[in-house]
C-alpha cells in the first residue's frame, strides 16, 4: 500500500521531497503530466489544488521554468494556493521564510467588456531566481498577456468561461503549458465541451484528459490519509454508498463522479447563473438560525445587516420573505437597486423559528433608510406575517399595504416572476453572491408542463441544503418583484452626486465621500 501522504509543513525540513511517499498516483499523474494543455475533471475535495500548488513551485521556483499564473473562483481561494505554494517552497529551501517571499499586490487590467482599466488583488510568493507565483480570483483579462504556465482552477465556475479560453488558449502556440481543472457544473459549460471534444479526438498530441472521480482518489489511498487508518475493501464501498446516500443521485453524479449534469428542465442553467455571481457583494456571509434559542442571536445579525446598509448603501432597498416554519426554512433576501441592477446584499434562513422572531427581522430590515418594499408571501403561514408587518399589533408598527406587499402566488404571477428573474440574468442587470447553495437552489426550479397544459415552476430539493425546496430562489425573487419599476437611473444617481445638495430627485441620500464610486457602477451594465 501506497505511504499516506502528510502535508509539507508537517515534513521534515529536507531539501528535496520523495513525491512516491507524499502523494497519491493521480495526484502525481497531474504533477508529472507534461502536455502543453491538460484538462483534470476531479470529485471535490480530492486534494488536487494542493497538488498543483507543489507543481507551481516546482515549475517555478525548482526548475525556473516560467512563472505561474493560478486564476480561481474567490480571493480566499488564491489566497489559500499561494500559502500552499510557500510551503512547499519553504520545505525545499527555495525561501527563507513565508513572511519575507509571499505579498499582495494589485495590478491595473484592461477590461475588455468595460474597455477601462481596473485594479486586480493578487496574491504572490517570489522566488530567489525571480520568478513567480501569482494568483487571483477569475479574471479573463488579468491573465492575457503573461507568459508562463497557467492554470484555471474551477473552470466550470467561473463567470468568464469563453473570455478565460480565448486568454488562455493562445500559449500553446509559444509552448506555454496550461491547465483547466475543475467539478462539472452542467453539459453546456465550456470545461464540459472541451472534454467531450478530446474524447471525441478533436485535439491534437498536445492535449491530455486526466479523470479523477471519487472512486479513484478513494482506491488510491484518500480515505487512509483522512482517517489515518487504513480502510478495507468493504469499508470503502460503504463510505461511498454513504457519502452518496448524503448527497444526493444528481449531486453524487456531478461533483463526485465527473458526470456533469443533463440540466434539461432547468429554468436557470449553471452558466447563465455563474455569468451574473461576484465576490464581496453581500454585506455578510450568509447565515442561518434555527429554533427560538437563537431568537437574540438572529435579530443581532439583522440588527448588524441594518447598520451595514445605513453606511455602505447608495440606492433603495427592497426585501423579499419567503415563509416557512418546520419543514423549510423562511428566508429573507434583503437586495439593493442601483440604476436597474439587482445587487444581492443579505441572505438569512430561518428554521423552526417563532414567527414573532421572524416578523421582528423583516422589521428591522423594513426600517433602514432608503427602504422601499417588501414583498412578502401570502400563502398559508404567511398571512399571519404579512398582516402584522401591514398592520401591526402587540406594540409594534406596521408599515401599509404599500411597504409590505402581500404575494399570492398563482401559475400566471409565478411564471411573471420567473421571466423577471430570467430577464435581469441575461441582461446581467442581477447580481448573485458566489455561493454553492445559492447556485443550486437557483438551478433547482424546473419548467414543467401539466396535463392540463398549463405551465409551472416547480423547486426540486436542493441537494446541497435539502431543508431548501427553491426558498433562496423565492426570496430573492420576490425582493425582485418588489422593485419593479422604482429603480432610478445611473445618471439622475451621478448628477446628484455633483449637487451640493447630495439628494437624488428620488429621494436618494449619497455619502460624499463615495460620490466618485458612482461612476464604477457603469461597469455592471456591460
């Protein structure tokens, strides 16, 4: 049996490292591969980022070779690559210390969609023979240009799959090495094509396909290593027919099998959503309560998200409320329009929560300044939330019919809703947080037809959150709703911006100190 593999700074300070011992065969099949462009299609947490990061490295601080360029999906991620990057570096003797070799930086990129420049954070570890390792969150432009090895890790995520190939793709004809690796995310993404192209031999001697499911990565020693034990033949089958029981058939076939979806049915394709998601959009991470005992703790965060959009806020707020009690949650989604664009700036599920509770965090929200509706539903549980939001009692406000919206859904006003949705996607005028259950809750919603020929919009569990059956996508949709038609225009914004009196016709206060931000909100329209 193949020696467990432990991380590097758990390793003796040696000079060289004894890849046989530290890695598994597939990792070391990705290190050793020496096409100029390798696509890996890999189960999640299967250790491949680490792996490629001893490759980067190794390329580039061992051999000097050519820099590296590492693009991903957030910040935290590029982040965590270059501090793996260090230390291995560290462990080989290539730099003396973290602290002193790795840095962050910011470089100025041109914008092909914007046609204007904008600044990159990067994350960097410089080697003695200066040469680097650079990495940052998914930005096309960012890696046009550079010459070295690059690699695009979670292809089937990022947001600019076809800018990202047309900035990627060119190296090979300097012999630049490069590498797409990711989970699947459905059959139309750009990462799902390329492989079915290579399968159906389309690419040339300079192209390989490595394939790591779950299977693979659990036969070659990966449940050893996470468990420090070594597992038996059965023990194995049981832990994947567990892990599958878990996740869920459609689940278990994408992110874990390398069977990327059939998303026929699927209102909202993969693509279509990834196209609209950015980093740092939520005020803060998106957070669930469950059961009174976090009574106190929920209205703080609410209190918290309140605070956040009295200061960072330049538009109208607007909230959609999707009820829910034992068996799916209620889910607030509190958005923010800027000229017509949806920006997605709180998400909170609440389970088996009182709904004095979750009255008393619509309230809260209700009243933040530059509020303008709340669209809330209306069936069954609901009624009794929105009659107290409207009208009040016990001691507490209401707010009007105006303020909060009462939502019955019907076949032709969910379908209306729907289309909204869809129409802010495609235009790109709605933007998401970068978040697993988001995406998926989103894609769960199905476009069926009924026996009677009638057409409705039905939320399949969501596999990542099963307690959810399409509440992120509700609430969202119904915050949606609530703004038609009030968004004022990017212009009236900037010319009151450079009135003295700091107040839109609308009504919209903007803080001096962010009138020249303004102008980057030009940006989201591309």
């Amino acid at each position: 049996m193949q020696d467990k593999p432990i991380h590097p700074e758990a390793l003796a300070a040696h000079s060289e490292v004894v890849e046989e011992k530290v890695f598994f065969a597939y990792q070391l099949e990705v290190i050793r591969d020496e096409h100029i462009a390798q696509l890996v299609e890999k189960g999640r947490q299967t250790g491949l980022s680490w792996a490629i990061a001893y490759k980067a490295q190794k390329w580039t601080g061992q051999e000097g070779r050519y820099p590296t360029f590492f693009a991903t999906k957030t910040r935290i991620l590029a982040k965590q690559f270059i501090t793996d990057c260090a230390a291995w570096a560290k462990l080989t003797r290539l730099i003396k210390s973290t602290v002193d070799a790795t840095y962050e930086d910011e470089v100025k990129v041109f914008n092909s969609s914007t046609k204007e420049e904008e600044q990159v954070h990067t994350y960097n570890v410089r080697f003695q023979n200066k040469l680097e390792v650079t990495a940052l969150s998914s930005n096309a432009d960012a890696m046009r240009g550079w010459r070295g090895y690059k690699v695009a890790d979670e292809f089937a995520i990022h947001k600019q799959q076809a800018e990202m190939l047309d900035a990627i793709l060119p190296s090979r004809q300097w012999r630049f090495p490069f590498t797409f690796c990711s989970t699947h995310k459905g059959v139309s993404s750009e990462f799902n094509k390329m492989i079915k192209k290579f399968r159906a031999g389309k690419y040339g001697p300079d192209w390989n396909l490595i394939s790591i499911p779950i299977q693979r990565a659990v036969a070659e020693g990966l449940l050893d290593k996470i468990y420090k034990r070594q597992f038996s033949k059965a023990e194995k089958q049981e832990w994947l027919q567990n892990l599958e029981r878990e996740e869920g058939p459609k689940r278990w076939a994408q992110e874990y099998c390398c069977i990327a979806e059939d998303e026929e049915g699927a209102f909202f394709s993969y693509d279509l959503l990834i196209s609209c998601e950015i980093e740092d959009i939520l005020y803060a991470e998106i957070k669930k309560f469950s059961g009174e005992g976090q009574s106190e703790e929920a209205k703080k965060w609410f209190e918290s998200i309140a605070f956040k959009a009295s200061i960072l806020g330049y538009g109208r707020f607007y909230l959609g409320m999707d009820i829910g009690r034992d068996v799916n949650y209620t889910v607030l989604t509190l958005t923010e329009e800027i000229a017509g664009i949806t920006f997605v700036r709180a998400i909170c599920a609440l389970e088996n929560m009182p709904f004095a509770v979750q009255q008393d965090c619509a309230r809260i929200l209700i009243r933040i300044n530059r509020f303008v509706r709340a669209c809330v539903d209306n069936r069954g549980m609901g009624r009794e939330t929105v009659e107290r939001l409207q009208k009040g009692g016990d001691g507490k406000p209401g707010f009007g019919e105006f303020v909060v919206e009462k939502i019955d859904f019907s076949l032709v006003l969910k379908e209306t809703i729907a289309y909204a949705v869809y129409r802010k996607l495609i235009d790109k005028t709605l933007k998401l947080p970068v978040n697993d259950i988001v995406r998926d809750d989103f894609h769960s919603i199905q476009k069926e037809r009924t026996d009677a020929g009638n057409i409705r919009y039905v939320a399949k569990e969501n596999e990542l959150d099963p307690n959810s059956h399409g509440d992120y996508y509700t609430a969202a949709s119904l915050a949606i709703h609530a703004a038609s038609g009030n968004a004022p225009s990017l212009d009236t914004l900037i010319a009151a911006a450079n009135t003295a009196t700091k107040m839109t016709p609308g009504g919209i206060l903007i803080p001096e100190h962010q009138y020249h931000d303004l102008n980057l909100y030009r940006s989201f329209l591309q």
